[in-house]
C-alpha cells in the first residue's frame, strides 16, 4: 500500500514537474539571448559526481529525517536506479507484454524490497538538489542542475511538503566511514 501510494505521489510530482519544466525550458530557450541549440545539459546521475576514495554510492527515497542524540540520521529505503539503454534493457526484461520499446522517461526504478535502513549523515556531508521551492511559490521550483545547499537548508526544504514533497524523489547517497558524505538529488522527469 505505501509502495502504491509512493509511486502515485511520484507519477503526480512528475506530471507537475513535467509541466512546469517544459513551461521553464521553453521561457529560457525562446529568450533571445538563450535562443542558441543547448547541448551541455548536465547529468544529475551519482556516476557524474566525483566519488571520495573508500566510498560507496547508493540511491535511495529517504523516507524519514530525524536528529537522533544530536546526529542527524535518515531512513532510506534502496532502490535500483536505472537510466537510458540499460534501463530500457531492464524494463524489458521485467515487462516483456507492456508494449513499450523501453522504460517511460528514460529511466526505471526497482524497489523490489522496501526494507528501511538508518544512516547517520555527516556534518559536512554535501547536498545537491536538481528541484525545489526556492521561495514559497510554484514559480520558485525551477530546474538548476547540481544546485549547492546546506546541509540544514536541505532539513527544512525536506520538512516543507506544501508546495513540493521532496521525499518522492530518489537520493544518490555517498557513505564514507559508514556516514552519508554526499546527498544528490535525482531529477525525474
């Protein structure tokens, strides 16, 4: 049931998103000083940031956020993250009479055990956010690639559900010394 209800949280914050992305978009690239073709989009995926050595790199929801004893701690519940052919592979394989030539979007998420594990998140760690409510209006919620936070900018944007819940949104965690280091948020579309 909470998988179900995720996932229709996810398909409306896409279908918001989508729309207000393409509304964006089609304002920056129809601006005349924009107007030229763009194709330097970055990639919001884990593989493009730069892994501390002794690392490992996982995607998750994070699907609570507490401060615990003084440390901030998430309960994250992982996922498999997939984009572009290897997505369109695995979409396939697991849905070979959905009559689709690949994964919608270009991208496919498996959460085939939805067990929750508790990280403690470092001091320090980075965040990077792809979409959130910069101001309190819709407006604000525009698309700015690997965008720098702080760590307790990202707490409050996380607890403020009323213009954009960012819970639906999977996180590329980097855990060092068994710590998140680094929270990069997935863009979906």
């Amino acid at each position: 049931m909470k998988n179900a209800a995720k996932r229709w949280r996810l398909q409306m914050v896409g279908a918001v998103v989508a729309l207000l992305g393409i509304i964006v978009l089609t304002t920056y690239l129809l601006t005349p000083a924009n107007a030229a073709d763009r194709t330097d989009v970055p990639s919001s995926s884990a593989a493009s940031m730069a892994q501390p050595a002794n690392s490992e790199v996982y995607t998750a929801y994070i699907d609570e956020m507490n401060v615990v004893d003084g440390k901030l701690m998430l309960t994250v519940d992982k996922i498999g993250w997939y984009q572009g052919e290897e997505a369109d592979t695995i979409f396939n394989q697991r849905n070979p009479d959905a009559g689709l030539d690949g994964a919608p979007d270009g991208y496919y998420i498996i959460n085939d055990n939805e067990e929750h594990e508790q990280v403690e998140v470092h001091t320090d760690a980075k965040v990077l956010m792809q979409l959130y409510d910069r101001d309190g209006t819709v407006q604000g919620t525009e698309i700015q690639w690997n965008e720098p936070v702080t760590l307790s900018k990202f707490q409050s944007l996380y607890g403020d559900k009323r213009i954009m819940d960012l819970s639906v949104f999977p996180y590329h965690l980097t855990i060092q010394d068994g710590k998140v280091v680094q929270i990069v948020q997935q863009y979906i579309p």
